[in-house]
C-alpha cells in the first residue's frame, strides 16, 4: 500500500511575482490577517494600488520591500508560484 501525496493547498502560496496581488495574497505574505491589511491600507500604512477607485491590489515588490523594513526578523513562509 503507497501513501497518496496531496499537493498542498492554494491557500498555502502567493499568486507569481509577476501579477498584483489581493487582499488576500497580501494578508498570506505578511502573515496577518485580511483585516489588519484593509486597516493597513486605510491608514496609508500599505503601499497598495486601486484599480477604478475601488479593488486593492499589491505590487509584491514593493509589498517585500515596505516588509523587509516594518517587518524585521519575521519572513513569510509562504512561496510564490513558479
């Protein structure tokens, strides 16, 4: 009898480096909450983007860089799709 692997779960990566990420992605990279993020962003904390004036999205470039210097000694464990 084998053991069957299981691929884990989406909710364990980041979205390619090459795409925005959302709210989501954002929370999973920072290792917080969707809630803290929303507050994040709406007291200009974050650096996000608004597409129409209303969906948030983060470019994770700049996302890594604003963690490497709010975040210290605390790096994410997830991975981003490659």
């Amino acid at each position: 009898m084998t053991a069957q692997r299981t691929a884990p779960s989406s909710a364990q990566y980041l979205p390619p480096e090459n795409e925005l990420w959302d709210v989501p992605a954002a929370a999973r990279f920072l290792r917080m909450s969707t809630s803290w993020v929303y507050k994040r962003v709406e007291d200009g904390t974050l650096p996000v983007a608004r597409l129409n004036g209303f969906a948030l999205r983060f470019e994770p470039s700049a996302l890594r860089v604003w963690a490497a210097t709010h975040v210290a000694g605390r790096l994410p464990l997830v991975r981003s799709r490659r």
